[in-house]
C-alpha cells in the first residue's frame, strides 16, 4: 500500500457556545484538517487544532510543505 494523494485544508470552525477565558472569548475553532488516500483505496483523517486564526495560516503552510515531501 502506497500513499496516492495528501489533500491539506485549513477551516475555521464556528464554536456552539463561545468559550470564556480570563483573557478573551474564543468563538470559532480554527483547524487543519488532513485527509490521506492510499492507491488501496484506504482513507485516513485527521485534525491539527491552531491556537488562534493567526496561527492557522503558518501551520497550514507548514502542513501543506510536508506533505509534498
């Protein structure tokens, strides 16, 4: 089984119910999501939680870098 194709998103996830902390409140959750498909026809997903929409553009790039190796 090889890998076929790594497809790499960055999304901002909308929160139900905003989460208060003593310094912000924090409304959307903002994700990488990465999907693996094998020439078997296997899947596999994941998810990397940024910290913050600031942080999501750096860690989708150094996600989306990776996986053209």
């Amino acid at each position: 089984m090889k890998i076929k194709s790594i497809d790499v998103k960055p999304v901002i996830v909308p929160m139900r119910e905003p989460h208060r902390t003593a310094s912000a409140v924090v409304e959307v959750c903002p994700v990488v999501t990465i999907s693996v498909f094998t020439d078997e026809g296997v899947r596999g997903d994941g998810v990397i939680f940024a910290y913050t929409e600031l942080a999501l553009k750096g860690l989708y790039e150094i996600t989306e870098r990776i996986s053209q190796l």
